[in-house]
C-alpha cells in the first residue's frame, strides 16, 4: 500500500511537471505538433486510402484512352514522395523527436529505405510498363540518395527503375527541365501525378496560394485525365505559399501566418 502511493505520488509529480511544460510549448514543437491530426488522417484512415487509389484508378482510365501517336511512346511522369511512396512515418519522427525537416535527416531517412507504397501506386506504374507505357518517376530527392531510393523501390515491387527512368534533382527543384527532356526523347507524355502543383510544370513553381489557384482553376478540366493528384496535408508548396519568405521565417511567426491564414466564422 505505501509503495502505491509512493509510486501514486511520483505520477502525480511527473504529470505536474510535464504539465509546466506542456502549458508553455515552444513555437518549434508548436509547429510539428499542428500535424499530427493531417499524420493521423494520412496514417490511420480508410479515407486517405480510398483517394489512393481513386487516384490510380482515375490514371489507368486516363492512360489506356490517351491516344496512341506513331513512332511516340506513352509515357508516365511521377512523382515519388507522397505521390509514389509514403514517407509519413519520417514526418511522425519529426514530431516524437521535436525535429523541424532538415536535409540531413531527410538523408538518413533516405538510405534507411524504410518508405511504404502508396495503395494502388505499384499496380499502377507495373500496369503501364506491361501496357506498352514507360513510367518516369522525377523526384526532388538528392541524387546522393539515388541508389538508396531505386533500391527502396525495387523492394516495393515497382516495375522500370533504372537510371533512364529515375531523374532526380540536379540544379534545380524546377521539373519543367527534366519534363522536357523527356519529351525531347521522343516519348508522348500521357498523364503527370504528384502530391504537389510543382509536380505538373514551371507554371506554379515559387507561386504564392492565390497563383496556384488560379492555375488549378484555369487547368479544372485537366485534373482526373492529364493531371492526377495524391492527398498531401503533411507538407508541400501550398505551406510556403501561406506567405511571401515563409520557408525563412521563425517558427514564431510561421505559427502566426499559419492562423492569420485562416477562413473563420464571427460566430454569431
Ligand atoms: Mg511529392
């Protein structure tokens, strides 16, 4: 019985001193923990699966009714962190670990080779190797990490990773190039998919919010056929599109834009 309520006592003393720190959360630990409903949807829903694979089922459709030009073979142009793959257990250990993103833990994450398959994207991208297609999976990740991600892929069963068809970062997180390229080699680019505007051309790249609307409402008939997008509430360039300098500024004030940026109600 005394040792309970010793035992009772120490709780009741951790909890008190966990709870000073918890009334008073620094604006860093703020800022990771403002995800963890978006990991918890990413993570644990059925929903977040669903749109997976309404995706890739909409991007089947859209390759096999795309027509075929002579001389010019279909292609596929992907993009590979939250379109491809899912990297949300690295964004969860951003939040246990109190860690802001940083190139060299990304890195580490990397040559880990612990991403998942995005539901449905493997069925995909070996259907349209099997169908006549070629799959270009053109990712931001540093070309450091080339031989970690292709091997990562390879585990997860997707079909056509060489050093054709993985195109990562050079000089520029601008794909434009890198798509151009790959229509100057002759091939007919059916379909893009990414989690990211960027991942679709030059026309968003270093936009702010209003500008990347604009362009999905210019380009609305385009989404489901040519253009094919993956859920992303983790990360992307619509967060630094909050603000004009975002990526440079404290985590203060990135908490005080988050809000600023909010639609609310008066309430009455
Ligand atoms: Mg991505």
């Amino acid at each position: 019985m005394k040792r309970m309520t010793l035992l009772g006592t120490s709780v009741l003393v951790a909890l008190a001193l966990s709870g000073c720190a918890a009334q008073k959360p620094d604006a860093a630990s703020q800022l990771n923990q403002q995800s963890v409903m978006a990991l918890n949807w990413f993570q644990q829903s059925g929903e977040y699966r669903a749109l997976a694979y309404q995706a890739f089922n909409f991007a089947r459709l859209s390759f096999d009714n795309a027509p075929s030009l002579v001389g010019k073979p279909k292609a596929v142009i992907v993009d590979l962190d939250e379109t491809m793959i899912d990297n949300s257990a690295y964004s969860a250990w951003q939040v246990k670990a109190g860690q802001p993103f940083a190139d060299k833990s990304w890195s580490t994450w990397n040559q880990a080779r612990q991403a998942t398959a995005v539901p449905g994207a493997v069925d995909f991208a070996n259907y349209v190797n099997s169908h006549g297609g070629t799959m270009f999976y053109v990712s931001n990740r540093d070309r450091k990490d080339a031989a970690a991600t292709a091997d990562n892929l390879k585990r997860l069963g997707f079909s056509g990773v060489n050093e054709k068809t993985l195109r990562l970062r050079t000089d520029s997180s601008n794909k434009q190039a890198r798509f151009d390229a790959i229509r100057a080699e002759g091939y007919n680019v059916v379909l893009y998919i990414g989690d990211n505007l960027n991942d679709y051309g030059a026309a968003t790249y270093h936009q702010d919010n209003a500008q990347r609307r604009a362009f999905v409402d210019q380009n609305h008939s385009r989404f489901g056929t040519q253009f094919i997008i993956l859920p992303n509430p983790l990360y992307g360039d619509w967060e630094s599109g909050l603000a004009a300098g975002y990526n440079q500024m404290t985590p203060e004030q990135k908490l005080q834009i988050r809000e600023a940026n909010l639609k609310a109600w008066n309430g009455k």
